[in-house]
C-alpha cells in the first residue's frame, strides 16, 4: 500500500466508512452522544493534514500562472455563486437548509480535488500551485457572499461566539500549523520526514470524518431526510452544470489539455470539509445544515468517480480544439 493506492481508492474507503456511520446511526442511536466528543479532534487533525498540502510556500508560482489563475478564480468566485444563486431558486425558501447548500457550495475544494485531477490525466502541479489563493479567498468571500444571499437572515442564523470559537480552533489554528510546518520543512529535516508521514493521513482522516459526522447527526436528522434529499438534486445539477461551464471557460482560455481538464475539476469541486466546522457551529435549530453539508460530499464522490472517465473521455479528450472566440485569431 502507497499514498498512491489510497488516493486511486478513496473512493472506496469513503463508501465503506459511510456505510460503517450509516448502520452504527441506524442501528445504535444511543451511540451519537460518543461519536459528536470526536467531531472536534477528528476535524482539527484532518484539516491540518489538509492543509498540509497546500503550498503556501509557492504561492508566487500561483499568481505568476496568468490565464489558469484568471479560470479558475473567475469560475470559482464569479460564475460559481451565479449557478447556486439560479440552483437554489429551486429549494424550500427555508434558511436551515439554503444556508448548510450556500456554505459547501461557494467554497472551492483544495484538498481531494487534486487526486481527482491527476487521475483524469489533468495538470495537477498546475491546480495544486493555485490552492492557495483558492483556499484565502474563499474565507474571504464566503460571509459576503451568504450576506448577499440571505440578508439579514444569515445574521440571525451566526452566533457570533460559537462561531468564531469553529473558525479559530479548526480552520484557523490548523491552518497556521500547516504553514509552519512548511516553512519547517524548508530548514530542517525531522519536519520533512513529519511532512511526509502526515501525507498518508488525509483519506484515513476523511474517512473518520465521514464516520463520525454522520454516525453522530444520522439519529438527530433521520425524520427531516426528506429536507435534507430536496438538495440531492441541486448538488446534481451543479456536477452537470459546472463541468461544462469549465470546458467553455478553459477554451476561451486557450488552456492545454491538462490545464483544461484542472479547470473542469476546480470548477466543480466543493470545499464541504472546510466549512462544516462552521455548519456545525450554527445554533441547534439548524443542526439540518451539517447533513446538508456532508450530503453534498456523498453526492460529490459518487459524482468524481463519473466525471474521472467522462472529462478525459469525452469533455477534454486529448487533442480538444480550442473554442473559436469571435475576432481572436487561433494560436498556431
């Protein structure tokens, strides 16, 4: 087994932990009480192994790729809250649910969509240069943008204290540590060997993480899943949707084949482990919203494993022919 191996199946080791979450919720309820104490330290060390992967140390090479850069901050920040703003216009105007839909998908993934990548024959070095910049601005826009979206209503929903206390404790703390450890790496050699350990940790941690949140919030929501099944649809939409968009962008781009493919994927996949913090710091009236966050997971995965063949196959074949943009002359 090599970090390799997991990555190639993770997708696997997602659908047997969630399978274990779903019959320890059903079949042992009583169990939820133990499972919510590990929510905090099973999330902490996941997103700090996370994190770990991003290289903030390269951050320059992110902003000095021009064109990838312009894709995929544009997609990300620009074209995505366009779709969800048109896809939610479909769902129960109920801010327990619109809110967990609006927090998973306005936040880019920078973790597993890099695997996911790679195995559709996409530049990931490319994608994994520009997950920094991914990664602060949508800490940034995400509260902007919830505000547009829902008014005065999203101030009803955030507490300020719990919901600070999330955002200090598991995003920002094992942010912090994730880049000392880098600027660690850099002088000394036990950090390296540290780093290198803690990459075998990110599918284990995932799984656990599935395991957990749902075996602890499947007894609390078990008679709202029919709330929690109205956004299965809109997340579906949203793999259909934005993997197009990504192709049209990565053509007028001019991208390589690569490149494009990356797009497709930054374009389409969702942050849910970052913001889930934030779902479960809401108050207990919307304890739907974490499930809200972690459906769109499951939903995703399953999604990943069609578009890894449909995008080389199909969306970016090999040889895609740039798309012809009026008054610009091809590139020879």
């Amino acid at each position: 087994m090599s970090q390799e191996w997991l990555q190639r199946h993770q997708t696997a080791v997602y659908a047997v932990a969630v399978m274990a979450a779903v019959g320890i919720g059903l079949g042992r309820p009583a169990s939820a009480s133990v499972f919510q104490r590990l929510i905090t330290p099973v999330l902490a060390v996941l997103l700090y192994v996370t994190f770990l992967e991003i290289p903030f140390v390269r951050f320059r090479a992110a902003i000095t790729n021009g064109r990838f850069m312009i894709g995929a901050l544009g997609l990300n920040f620009l074209v995505v809250p366009i779709v969800v703003y048109g896809l939610t216009r479909f769902l129960p105007n109920e801010p327990v649910v619109l809110v967990g839909a609006f927090m998973v998908l306005l936040t880019p993934c920078i973790d597993y969509v890099i695997a996911f990548t790679d195995l559709a024959g996409g530049d990931a070095e490319q994608l994994t240069a520009a997950t920094p910049a991914l990664m602060l601005l949508q800490l940034l826009f995400l509260p902007a943008y919830l505000w547009l979206f829902m008014g005065e209503r999203i101030a009803a929903v955030v507490e300020p204290g719990p919901f600070l206390e999330a955002f200090l404790l598991l995003i920002a703390a094992p942010l912090a540590l994730a880049w000392l450890t880098e600027i660690g790496a850099i002088r000394s050699p036990t950090a390296r060997r540290w780093q290198s350990a803690m990459g075998w940790l990110p599918v284990p941690m995932m799984g656990a993480t599935l395991l957990v949140v749902i075996a602890s919030q499947l007894p609390r929501v078990r008679d709202s899943i029919d709330q929690i099944a109205a956004v299965v649809p809109v997340y579906v939409a949203f793999l259909i949707v934005m993997p197009l968009l990504g192709r049209l962008a990565a053509g007028l781009l001019r991208l390589d084949t690569g490149a494009s493919r990356a797009l497709v994927f930054t374009a389409v996949t969702r942050n849910s482990l970052v913001v889930l913090p934030l779902a479960l710091a809401l108050p207990a009236r919307y304890e739907l919203a974490p499930a809200v966050v972690v459906t769109q997971t499951l939903v995703e995965l399953a999604g990943m494993v069609v578009l890894t063949r449909v995008v080389p196959a199909w969306l970016v074949p090999d040889a895609p022919d740039p798309i012809p943009v009026p008054g610009v002359t091809p590139e020879e």
